[in-house]
C-alpha cells in the first residue's frame, strides 16, 4: 500500500483569551513547527503519533506520502483562515491523489478536542470533507489525544480509530504505531471492524486524568487486560478519551470505543470499561489547593525535605489554554516570604527584553506578566534583579518530548526576594526540566516549584518531587469544569463527577 498521511493538531478551550491564527501552527508553539511534504520525515524521531505510524507501515513494506504536519499550542478557538487553510491543504492532497489513484489508504493525526470559529467538530468536518472526495470505500484510519471531545462524525467516518493511553503523553508515537496494525488488519481481512461507543454522562477535570494516579491508572490497566483476554482473532481494540472539559459544544465529554471483528466481545468490553469508569463517580474528584495556603505548606514540609515539593499552577497551564503569564503564585510565594524557589515559564516578551536590554546584574523595574482577561490578575510591578540571560533554545530531555528542539526566544532569569522567575518570550507549559535549566535553575536542588502545568510536568518532575499540589491560583483555565459559563453542553451532562446537571 502507498498511504496518504497527514497531522493537524489542536486542543480548543472554548473559554481562553487567545486563539489559534496560521502564525501560531506554523511556530507549533508546544508542537513541532509545521512541515510539508518530505519534511515530515525530520518527525521521525520525535514522540508524535505519525511517526509511530510511519515506522510500523515502512516496516512492512508498505510506503508513505506525507501531506502536512501542523499543531499548535492550546489556545481558544482556531480562526476560520487556519482552519481552511490548513484542512484545505490536506483535502486538496486527498483530491489530487485520488484523482491519480496514488494511494491506497488515509492515515490522519488529528487531536480530538478543535473547535474552530465556524466548525464546532474540526476533526469531524475534516473527515467529511475527505469522505465527499474519497467515498465510502477508502480506508481511512485516525488516532487521537486522549483529551479529545470524541463525537459521532469522527467514529462514524473512519473506518477505525485509537486514542493515547497515557497522560503525560509518553505514548504518542505508540499510538500512531496501532493504528497503523489496525489499518494493516482491516487491509489484510477486507472488511471494516465493528464499532461500539458509549458516552460517559460527566465531565471530567483534568487534573483527575493522569494515569501516573487512580483511578485513570486503573482504567488504562483494565483496558489492556481486556484487549489481552479477547481472542487474537477478534482484533479488539479499546480506546478511553476523558475528554476536554473546556470547549463549549454538545459532544465534549468522554467517550469510550471500541473496534473488532467479533461484535459480541466489543460490545461486552465497552461496557466493562464503561463500567469501571462510572462506579463509583466519585472517584473522579479532585482537591484544589488555594495559592497561600499551598504555599505555606510547602514551606513547612520544605524545612526538612531534601526535594522540592511541586505546586501546579493549573490554571494558567498553556498546554490547557493559557498564556503562562498570571501573577497569583508569584504573589503568593513574596506574601509568605518564600526562599528558594522558582516559577516557569512565564511568558512576557517585553520583560525578557528589558532584562537582554539591561544585561546581566541590571536590577530592573517592570510590570511583570498578568493576563487581562482574568479578573482576579494583574501585572506585578516591582523590581526585579537580571541574574541570567539566555537565548531560549534548548532540547527537552524528559520522557514526553526527549530530544525535541525548542525555541521560547529571549529569556531571562529574573530574582525577586527568594524567588527566582524563569521569563520567556513564547508561551510553553512547564512539562520538562530543561525549560528551568535554560536560564541556569536546577530545579532539583530548588526547596519549592510552582510549575504552569496540569499534568505534563509529572512525567520529568514526578521523580524529584517531595511532594506535588495542585493549586487554583486565579487563571483563564477554569480547572473545575462546574464552574465554567457553558452554554451549549448535551442537556442532561454533569459538570463535574457528582456535580450539577448541565
Ligand atoms: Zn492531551
């Protein structure tokens, strides 16, 4: 087979400040910059699902012909000129080829969880825009983030399709390797696999989707046990996706699917999976820290450790949505008169470039960061001593992105009493160590890290970690989804495990 490949990656929060524009794929901003054509290839050693897929098809004789890869960092919604642009792309490689018949099948990298101005379903409007070029005979196979919204359209208009199994993400090139099994069986047995989904009837806040913890853990852990038990011949294939609890549309929420030859044995380990993740709801439930009393906890338990011990700053996590510049954890940590610690990333281009501007020793005063659409932040304005100065390229050596090139431009370190701002000029989430080393912290010898993540961080941070919490400081990512002003949610969903009814 010769197959059609493509990524177009985006998580939407409905709610956020910033959208999406063609700049912000074509950065990648927490992705890889975009590529076309042959440059796709220079994705082959990096943890994206159509590098995974890549691999597994070449090993088997069979080849690829990469459209376009483009992500881009979560944001609100993706403008309508990305959006055609990028999907026009894609559709237009699916004409010409087909036009020639110079290809077999379609491999698509998608996210699950894009919401563009005018497309509530991007993946879903996508795929049938694709299904109106191709018909119903193609092969068409996707794989998706675990925080995808999945909806109807896209289960209907692939032929198969698989989520992640981990979050932090450390299985994205694994994902894209079995939906290239799968495509590689449904070729081998000329016939489409059964599919059964169910909905999950509640929103799910992110901060309960690490499968580092229970009861995603054992979820997961029962989705493999099932796969293992049905017979090879079934073909089962599980896929659980929590969701996106930030974009406002009928199908966000979770969803849980499965593919197989047997019908029978689908229909019994949806449900099985369906029923462990129901009962009890909850298990689902998070605590949130406030910002001060986090605080002085760290201190306390600081006293007598010899590791950090980690706040999340959830709520302005950009790999959620947010702009990485609220001041309330800073603040917090200058009210309690906390030594030894560090925030990152903040991302305020005009401070790292008062601090370049400045040099190293400088001592500036500045408005440093706060985001205009939260009511509750504000610029934090003070001075501010320029320890270090860096040019904010470095590689991520952590277990999700390991060997990725990064580029967050000018930053600096930044030291007010006994904390230490890691500042940036490009927003990023604070997922790896390195993002602290780059303007000379070593976070492992820190007392306390306030890290703008949900989750990511863990995967690098976890193994150092005194102690982790995860604080609501005030931030564009709303981290309970019972508190957000939905409008246009499935009547009858829960906002929360347990929570009130939309
Ligand atoms: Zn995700």
């Amino acid at each position: 087979m010769n197959i059609l490949v493509a990524g177009f990656q985006h998580e939407t929060n409905t709610f956020a400040p910033t959208m999406a524009s063609y700049e912000s794929f074509v950065r990648g901003e927490d992705f890889p910059a975009m590529v076309r054509g042959d440059a796709v290839y220079d994705l082959l050693n990096v943890n994206v699902p159509i590098s995974g897929f890549i691999h597994h098809v070449r090993a088997h004789g069979h080849t690829v012909t990469p459209v376009i890869w483009a992500g881009a960092g979560a944001s609100a919604h993706v403008t309508t000129d990305a959006y055609e642009r990028i999907a026009g792309e894609i559709v237009e490689a699916v004409k010409v080829g087909h036009a020639a018949a110079s290809y077999d099948a379609i491999y698509l990298d998608l996210h699950g969880a894009m919401v563009a101005q005018h497309v509530d379903d991007g993946e879903g409007e996508l795929l049938a825009r694709i299904r109106a070029v191709v018909g119903p005979e193609m092969r068409i196979v996707v794989s998706l983030d675990l925080h995808a919204n999945v909806t109807e359209q896209m289960l209907t208009l692939a032929d198969a399709t698989v989520a992640y199994r981990t979050y932090p993400h450390v299985d994205m090139a694994d994902t894209g390797r079995r939906a290239a099994e799968l495509l590689l069986e449904i070729e081998r047995l000329g016939t489409r696999p059964y599919r059964v989904a169910r909905r999950v009837p509640f929103l799910i806040p992110v901060n309960s989707m690490s499968t580092m913890m229970q009861p995603t853990q054992g979820v997961y852990g029962l989705l493999e046990v099932l796969e293992q038990a049905a017979a090879p011949s079934a073909g089962l294939s599980l896929s659980f996706a929590p969701g996106f609890p930030a974009a406002d549309f009928p199908e966000c929420g979770p969803v849980v699917w499965g593919h197989g030859f047997d019908r029978g044995s689908v229909e019994r380990a949806v449900e099985a999976l369906l029923a462990r993740i129901c009962e009890p709801e909850a298990q689902w439930a998070v605590s949130f820290e406030a910002p001060d009393v986090a605080v002085r906890h760290a201190m306390t338990v600081a006293q007598t450790a010899t590791r950090p011990v980690i706040l999340a700053d959830t709520q302005d996590n950009p790999g959620v949505g947010g702009d990485g510049n609220t001041m309330g954890m800073l603040r917090a940590l200058l009210a309690a008169g906390a030594e030894d610690a560090a925030i990152g990333i903040v991302c305020d281009p005009a401070a790292a470039a008062a601090a370049h501007h400045a040099g190293v020793g400088a001592k500036i005063e500045i408005a440093l960061g706060g985001c205009p659409q939260v009511a509750d932040d504000a610029p934090l304005r003070a001075t501010f001593e320029v320890e270090a100065l860096s040019d904010g390229k470095f590689v991520y050596g952590g277990p999700m992105m390991h060997g990725k090139a990064a580029d967050m431009g000018p930053m600096a370190r930044l030291r007010i009493d006994g904390v230490l701002v890691a500042v940036s000029s490009a927003k990023a989430q604070l997922l790896d160590r390195n993002m602290y080393r780059v303007v000379g912290i070593e976070p492992d010898r820190m007392k306390i890290l306030v890290n703008k993540s949900s989750v990511h961080f863990r995967a690098d941070f976890a193994p150092i970690a005194e102690e982790i919490l995860v604080v609501r400081a005030p931030g564009p990512f709303i981290a309970d989804p019972a508190e957000l002003p939905w409008q246009h949610l499935q009547p009858g969903m829960r906002l929360s495990p347990n929570g009130p009814t939309f």
